[in-house]
C-alpha cells in the first residue's frame, strides 16, 4: 500500500547530462528500490511544451517520482548510505537546489485499475496558507479533483499533503500541496491551460503556483523487478558502473544528506 510519493527534482551538470542520465536510470533508481519502504518508481524529463510559461526558468530539468510504503524508513535507508557502495552518487548531479520530499495523499483515483501507466504527468506545486488548508482541502476535494479526473486522457490522479514525518530534510517545502496527474499524451496540457478553477481559488498563494508538464524518461520500474532483475537489467547495471567508474562524489556535506 503506498503511504507517500517522494517528488524528487534534480539537474544535471552542464554538459554531463548523458552520465547523469545513465547513472540515475540504471544505478541510483534501482540502489534506492533495494532498500526497504520503496515499491516503484519513475524518471521524468522537462517536457517542451508546458501548461504554464517560465521566462525566468523553472530550475529543474528532470523530475522522479517513487511510490514508498514506509517513507521514514526509506529516508533513513538513504541517509545511511548515501556516498557508499551501496548507493554511489554520481559527480554529474548537481547538489544545489536538489529538492526531494514526501507527499502524502488525500484523495487518489485511477481511471484505469490494473494497468502500469508509463506516459506522462502533469504536476500542480500549490501553496496555502497556514489556516486555510482545511477549507482548501475540501474544495479541492469537492469541487476540482473529480472534474480534473474526469477530463478525457487522465488516467490517474493523486492530491497529497506535505507532513513533516518521514523526511529526508529537515526543511518545509515551498509548497505544502502536489497533485500528480498522469496522462495519456501531450494534448492533455490544453485542458489544464484553459482551466480557470487554480487561478481563481482564493486560498492559493498565486505567486507561487506552478502547474509543470513532464515526459517519461524511464517506464515504472518495480523494487520487485530490480531485486529480482533479469539479465538485461543486470547487464545494464554493470556496464553503467564500469562506465561511472571513479567519477564520484565522497564528500558527505549537509546537500548530499537527501540523495
């Protein structure tokens, strides 16, 4: 059962996109669902055409999101071996601004039980203020989340709520509500552009909200189908360690504890 959804942000160092893109697809994603509390995950990349126009840059390039069922567990797993064999980190990430935090659901559907949907997500980043997130949460509950879900291509939905247990940093995000949308294609963004309902909800601080489009990097990929890897999945995990090779991080700051 999952409890919570890591969102991960990371970008790569100019010019090193391709080492950091082979070492998160084929070490760290399969490193982090061995350890307990994990069930799934998948790798996003910033998508061409987005919901919303960013003159000034959104500050990520690629996005990962993992389905967790003990979040305080999987995050000590990270803290403890993080920069060791077990989880190598790779000098191709950049460690400023990486920004990775549990959410935890309110309200999840999917539109189609049963079947692994790999295509692409749609992410609303909302802030509320203090004192108004109770009566945010019913609106979003009563009056948005159903008609969102029932647009055409919408596959599956999941609202979640920051809370402060079983996190990788001591920090508050920005913003204390994400919802994932995953859907069909790329012609999905048209209806989250012409929808009004964000824009005009009051107990949002505008400002600061951010609707993003995402395109899979990666198809979901299971802890059950990395612990028990077949031989090409193990065959590409190897040549992508030899190809790392030394080229990694050892020095453990403060940034390098939410890898």
């Amino acid at each position: 059962m999952i409890e919570a959804v890591l969102v991960v942000l990371t970008n790569a160092v100019a010019g090193r996109e391709d080492d950091f893109d082979d070492w998160y697809t084929h070490i760290h994603m399969r490193d982090a669902l061995r350890f307990r509390g994990s069930i799934a995950a998948q790798r996003f990349k910033w998508a061409a055409r987005q919901v919303q126009d960013y003159p000034s840059g959104y500050g990520w390039d690629y996005m990962a999101l993992y389905d967790v069922f003990d979040p305080a567990r999987f995050s000590r797993e990270h803290m403890e071996n993080a920069l060791t064999p077990r989880m190598m980190v790779t000098d191709s990430i950049r460690v400023d601004g990486l920004n990775d935090y549990h959410y935890f659901p309110l309200q999840f559907r999917d539109n189609d039980p049963g079947t692994r949907h790999d295509r692409g997500v749609i992410m609303e980043q909302i802030k509320v203020a203090q004192g108004n997130e109770e009566v945010f949460i019913d609106w979003y509950n009563e009056h948005y989340f159903a008609a969102a879900c029932a647009r055409p291509g919408v596959r599956k939905g999941a609202f979640m709520k920051f809370l402060p247990q079983g996190q990788l940093v001591d920090m508050v995000p920005v913003h204390n509500f994400v919802t994932t949308w995953h859907i069909d294609d790329a012609s999905m963004i048209d209806a989250w552009r012409r929808d009004e309902a964000l824009k005009n909800c009051s107990f949002i601080d505008q400002p600061s909200l951010s609707v993003t489009s995402w395109e899979p990097v990666t198809p979901k990929i299971t802890e059950d189908e990395v612990i028990n890897t077949n031989a090409a999945g193990l065959a590409e995990e190897e040549r992508a360690r030899a190809h790392m090779g030394d080229r990694v991080m050892t020095d453990r700051g403060d940034e390098l504890k939410t890898v």
